[in-house]
C-alpha cells in the first residue's frame, strides 16, 4: 500500500477537548461493526456494483485499451461531455496523472488533447470550438441516466456540427459511455451506431470512475488503467476486517462520523498539497456531499444529515483560507493530502547571498519546501486544536490513485452506514433536474411545471 492514513490529530491526546477519545471510538465499535458486515453483504449487489470494479473488468479493459489507441493513432482531440459523476473522476485522473500543461505540450511530448466539458455556458461551448476540429475529435458522451439536459443538450449542438462537417462518417466521432437498459442515449446509440461502453447497473455517478466512465478517457491519455484498478484492490483488500484500527477506511468514517455527530464539525475541507491533486478536491466534494448530503434517514425520519465539503489547495491557500482554519470556528475537520516524492523536483537555485532571509531558501528543493510548509501547517492546526488528519501517498500514479479513489469511496460507504442514510441515491439532484425538465416544457412534467408556477413569487421590495 502507498497510502498512509494518519489520524493523530483527531484524537484528544493532539487537541484536547476538540478530539475524540479512544473511549469514543470503543463506544462507536458495534455500529462499526455493522458498517462493515453492511458493506461485506451487499459488495456487488444494489448500489454497491463498484465495490467489484477493480475485479471484474478484465474484458472491458482489453476493449478500452484497443479504442484509446485507435483513437490516438487517428483523432486529435478528445472530448468529455458529461457533468457531476460522468466529469470529476475523469478530470481528476486526469489532473492526477497527466502533465499538469498536457494541452500545452508540442504533440510529440503527448497524445491526442483532452478537454472536459462539465457546463452549459455557451461562452464556454463557443470557446472549445474555437480550439478543435471536430472532424479530427471524438466526443466521449457520458451520462448513466441517458437523459441529463447539460450533457443532452451538448450531445445535440455536437452532433449538428458532425453531420454538417464529417458527412456520413459522424457516428465514428461519437462514444456514448451511458446504462445498458435506461435512458435515451442508449437508444441513439443503437440507432446511429455508435461505440458504446456500459455503466454497469449497480454504480453510480460519483463512484464511476472505475468504470469505463473514467477508464476509457484515462487509456486515451495513456493512462495506465490496471494500475488504476489494482491500486483500487490493493486499498480493498487493506480494508478487510471490522477492526477500524486495521481498516483504514473504516477508522476514517468512524472518526468522521464522530466529528459530525459528536463534535460538531459540519464542515470537511480536502487540502491536497499538491497541484496534481487539486481536482481530486473536487471530485471529493460531490462524493462527500452528493452522498451523506440527505433529509430522510433509511426508516423515513426527518434528519438532515451531511457535511459541507470545501476545497482548498496546499499551499495556495494558506494565503487565503489557512488563517480561518487555524483561527476560526472549531466546525472542521481537515483532510491534508501529502506527496512524499513528486515526480519531479527543482532546486532552489542560489543568487541572493546578501540577503539572509531570502537565502535560507537556497539550496533546498520545491518539493522539500512544499512538505515543509504542509508539515508546518499541520502543526499550526494541531496547536490552535482545529481537528486535521492527513493522508499521505508515496508518489502520485496510477495505484496510488487507484487507492485513494477507493478509499474514499469506501469511506463515504461505511459512513453512511453509519449515520443511517442511503448514500447513494441524489434526490436533492434529482428535484433540480425535474425542475429544469419543467421549465423547459418537456412532457410529462407538466405537474412538476404547475407546482413552480404556483411557488411564491419574488418581492421586488427585496431586489435592490
Ligand atoms: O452522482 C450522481 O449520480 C450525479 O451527480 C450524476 O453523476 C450527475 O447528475 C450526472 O448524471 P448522468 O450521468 O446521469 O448524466
């Protein structure tokens, strides 16, 4: 394993007051207990169908190893039109294991470009026209549902463009990446032909992107996607036992758990000190909040549980954020990623021998100061008691990232268990959608249309 899970700093023997006693834990153990036999019951079955993703792919694998070299050997340009659950993961593995200027790379230092289109800005659309030929693009439509209006309406304003410009060859710069038994897009999928990859039944949007969602865009970038999954695995198979203290993710949602339940802390922030993480952060927060984000608890009851997740970037912010963090309310936990080794180093090079206080820099390396200012962060919230844990890779790549992906995936599992919530439906997402449904006139919505109608209209009083 090349994750590290170091929770000293959650404990009261850290922060007093604001930590949690190994007392608490012991108190937490039965329904940990359950989390677990939970988890071990339904893997496979349900919503639980990514739990066996890094096991039983090895023919979709071979198959999208096969179309991504394909695509680089003919196409330029690769395009991810999706959002939420069918965008974060493959941006994040993206960030992750890419060169973090990959578009901006001359073409024999990389391969085909690689853009994600998560929005319905048209400036935005307008903007990535400007930067590709479509005729030398595949367009990756990703959308389990089949029916999301941001990925739809993208899907529609592309496939013009294709048929005016590519001719009766424009299905060939179409993969629709969708569920095999719902939604439209699998219907146009059989009837213009295109190259279709599954979502299997049993995975949902924010734990996808160990399936073809994030393995077909990760093998375009020559991304070493059983890497990816062994890592994943490797992270499953450490978490194998009831026992938090010997299963990393299950001691993770036990102490979250505690910290929301019991300690007041309402708010999670993902601090990874490293820019190739930074989208991690994002991918975080809707697994995090899309998950454990709900009002009713498994029997029915009003609960409205959850915690707010926010993003921050080591050490970007601790020139922004960091000063709330050590000073501010105690509603917090936060999570620093560490990287022991990054790929590549500099030196900080001499040429201020004059000045001392720029020239204690000199000589040393990025990388060690970066870790340097994330130890000395660490520090600063463990003296100011503001609960913080870290979780520290070896190096980033493909297992390591496998393994943190999955890590957090089984958090997010074990803790909704554990606050008795159903983590993986999105009724909250769901609303929106139906809502913008309505608005736009589409059938059978029409009820949902007269309920927005009938909703109290604004006071101009309050619009100044
Ligand atoms: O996690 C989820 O299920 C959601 O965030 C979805 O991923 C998101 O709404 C997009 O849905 P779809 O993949 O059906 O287009």
């Amino acid at each position: 394993m090349q994750l590290k899970f170091d929770f000293n700093n959650m404990m009261d023997a850290y922060i007093g007051e604001q930590g949690i006693s190994e007392a608490e834990i012991e108190a937490v153990l039965p329904k940990a207990k359950e989390a677990y036999a939970y988890f071990e019951k339904n893997r496979g079955k349900g919503w639980m169908g990514w739990s066996e993703l890094p096991y039983n792919q090895a023919e979709i694998v071979g198959d999208i190893i096969l179309t991504a070299a394909e695509i680089r050997a003919h196409y330029k340009n690769f395009v991810v039109l999706g959002i939420g659950g069918s965008a974060l993961g493959p941006m994040a593995v993206y960030n992750a294991l890419c060169h973090l200027r990959y578009n901006e790379l001359e073409p024999e230092k990389r391969g085909v470009k690689f853009y994600v289109e998560d929005n319905v800005d048209p400036e935005r659309m307008h903007a990535l026209l400007d930067v590709i030929d479509v005729k030398e693009t595949v367009f990756n439509v990703i959308t389990k549902s089949g029916a999301t209006s941001e990925t739809m309406s993208q899907y529609l304003i592309i496939t013009d463009l294709l048929k005016k410009k590519c001719g009766k060859d424009w299905a060939k710069h179409i993969i629709a990446t969708t569920s095999e038994s719902k939604g439209n897009l699998i219907k146009l999928a059989k009837q213009e032909g295109f190259k279709t990859y599954y979502i299997p039944d049993g995975v949902g949007g924010r734990f996808s992107e160990l399936c073809p969602v994030g393995l077909l865009p990760a093998a375009v970038l020559g991304i070493d996607i059983i890497g990816l999954l062994r890592g994943a695995a490797n992270m499953d198979k450490a978490c194998d036992g009831s026992d938090p203290y010997k299963n990393p993710a299950l001691m993770a949602a036990v102490l979250s758990y505690i910290a929301m339940e019991q300690k007041g802390k309402n708010i999670s922030v993902m601090m990874p000190y490293a820019d190739s993480l930074k989208l991690m952060a994002d991918w975080y927060c809707q697994l995090w909040g899309e998950s454990l984000g709900k009002a009713v608890d498994l029997a029915g009851n009003t609960v409205h549980k959850g915690q707010t997740p926010v993003k921050a970037l080591g050490v970007t912010d601790q020139h922004s954020q960091v000063q709330l963090y050590t000073e501010g309310p105690f509603d917090k936990v936060i999570t620093i990623i560490g990287v022991e080794h990054f790929k590549k180093d500099i030196e900080i090079a001499n040429g201020a021998e004059e000045f001392k206080d720029v020239n204690f820099l000199c000589g040393h390396t990025m990388g060690e100061l970066i870790n340097t200012e994330r130890v000395a962060t660490e520090y600063a919230l463990t003296r100011s008691k503001h609960m913080n844990r870290t979780i520290l890779l070896d190096s980033v790549n493909a297992e390591s990232i496998g393994e943190l992906m999955f890590f957090f995936q089984m958090e997010t599992a074990y803790c909704g268990s554990l606050l008795g919530i159903d983590p993986f439906n999105q009724p909250g997402v769901e609303e929106g959608k139906n809502a913008t449904y309505a608005l736009f006139g589409r059938g059978g919505y029409e009820a949902k249309r007269a309920e927005l109608e009938a909703a109290p209209k604004k006071n101009s009083k309050y619009i100044i």
